[in-house]
C-alpha cells in the first residue's frame, strides 16, 4: 500500500525533481510534490513524496529525518489525513433585520 510523507523546511530552490532524486534511494516513488503559492507559483516551503510501498517510507523518513537537502535541514514524517471543515453554520435561514421572510 502506499504512504505519503511530508517533507517540511524545503529551500525555496527544491523543486519536484529535486525531491525526487533525494527520496528515490529508498524505493519506487509514485509522486514527489513541492507544494506552491497559487498566486505567485514560489515554493510554500513542505511538500510530500509517495512511496509505493511502508517499508520503503519508513526507511526514507529513518534515513532523511534531519538531514540536509539543498542547504536546508529538511523535516520529514508521515503525512497526516487533514480533516475537512465543511464550514457553514448553520440556522433555519433567517439572518435577521427587518421584514421577516
């Protein structure tokens, strides 16, 4: 099963490949991302890399944990499911003022 792990403290200068070349000694990588400002297109700074298989991820974030990566200390973990807000509030559509419905 696959196992994405974040990859935290990237230098603005890593890109998709970089990160790809850094993780790809411990095993078959289906994605490596670096995650960017939609607006402008610069590095946000983390990104994630997917591991075909546990194993491999677990040895990628034993082996790269601390180390250095394009003269950054890079931070690396498995990545968490973020939980969707799904936002709203709520009431019966009455918002107040005057007139009623």
């Amino acid at each position: 099963m696959a196992k994405k792990l974040f990859v935290g403290s990237l230098s603005w200068g890593t890109n998709d490949e970089g990160l790809r070349e850094a993780f790809s000694p411990h095993g078959e990588i289906s994605e490596a991302v670096v995650i960017t400002d939609r607006d402008t297109g610069r590095s946000r700074g983390f990104g994630f890399v997917t591991f075909e298989d546990d194993e491999a991820a677990d040895r990628a974030v034993a082996a790269l944990n601390g180390t250095e990566l394009d003269g950054r200390t890079i931070r690396v973990d498995v990545a968490q499911a973020k939980e969707r807000n799904r936002g709203g509030g709520g009431g019966g559509g009455y918002r107040g003022g005057g007139g009623g419905w």
